[in-house]
C-alpha cells in the first residue's frame, strides 16, 4: 500500500478514483448537427494505470490466491476479493 499512496495512486485501489465514460459526449456545431462521440483521455488513461495496478496485485500474489482474483478486471474488484 505505500508504494501504491506513494505514486499517488491508492483511489484505483479503494475506488476513489472512479472510470469515467470512454467517450465525451457528443456536441452541437455552429450549423445544429450533433458531432460523433470522441474518446475521452480521462478513461483511457484511468484503464490502463488500473490495468498495471491489475498486473502488479497478479504478480505479487501466491499461486493459492490467484484463482480467487483471476476473473478480476478492476483493481478494486480484486482488492474487494482479497479481503
């Protein structure tokens, strides 16, 4: 956990940092059409720190433990399981 507060990055674990959506909403041009939705970089950079969190907790864990958070996709879903 002090590695994880270090890199500032402990609201992955305990959900404080929530997913957003992966795409913005889409927005109305000067002429009323709508435009198509575009990827948001908030979610994308939120997926991939959560997916290298994933790897670390994988790799850290016992081989007894690991069935238990295998099907995890979150951080906070395996954390959840580990507890």
């Amino acid at each position: 956990m002090s590695l994880f507060i270090g890199y500032d990055l402990q609201g992955y674990i305990d959900n404080t940092i929530v997913c957003s959506s992966s795409t913005l909403p889409p927005s109305t041009s000067f002429n009323g059409l709508a435009s198509v939705d575009v990827p948001n970089p908030i979610f994308w950079h939120w997926l991939r720190q959560d997916k290298l969190i994933l790897l670390a907790i994988f790799t850290f864990v016992s081989e007894s433990v690991m069935p238990f958070i295998a099907a995890s996709s979150t951080t906070h879903e395996a954390r959840s399981k580990l507890q």
